[in-house]
C-alpha cells in the first residue's frame, strides 16, 4: 500500500480545487442578464405615445448593450473555465505521479 505524503495530499487538494472552479464558471457561462420590456405600451394618439417612442428606441439600444455584455461574459467564463480544468488536469497528473515514484 502506497504511503500517503503531504504533498499529495496538497496535489489532491489543488485538484479539487481547479476542477471545481471550472465547473462554476462552466455553469456561470449559462447565466445571462434577461432582456428589458416594456408592459404597457401605449397607443397610438393616447397621452405619452410620443414620449414611448423615445422610451422605446432606448429599450432596443440597451437590449442591444445587453446582448454584447452577456456575448462577453461567455466567452470570458468559458476561457476562465478551460483554464482551470487544465490546471486542474495537471494537478491529477503531478498528484499521480506522485504516487509512481
């Protein structure tokens, strides 16, 4: 039976560590900020129609932000989480070969 050392211990410990944070970020990369609308539209020649349209072209302007900022954070998590599944990937290999020697 192999004797366990402390420095498997800590690559088992990084392990755990790196494949975990992958996960997390991997499942944050599914997350996005929900576009806006609007309820309660106004009609045409009912009182505030005009003041909707500015309202309106706004709306589809931030939504417009929002896809670009929710594009961004995917990409930026799904990177953060390729990297710590390889960095967890070499702690499995180093806790292993630990075990060789």
């Amino acid at each position: 039976m192999p004797k366990i050392e402390t420095l498997d211990v800590i690559w088992f410990f990084f392990m755990a560590v790196f494949f975990y944070l992958g996960y997390a970020y991997w499942r944050n990369s599914q997350n996005e900020i929900r576009q806006f609308y609007i309820r309660q539209k106004p009609k045409e020649g009912e009182e505030g129609f005009e003041a909707f349209q500015l309202i309106d072209e706004f709306v589809t302007q931030f939504n417009s932000y929002l896809q670009t900022v929710n594009s961004n954070a995917k990409s930026q998590n799904i990177l953060a989480s390729a990297g710590f599944f390889f960095g967890g990937l070499a702690s499995l290999i180093a806790w292993i070969l630990g075990f060789i020697k």
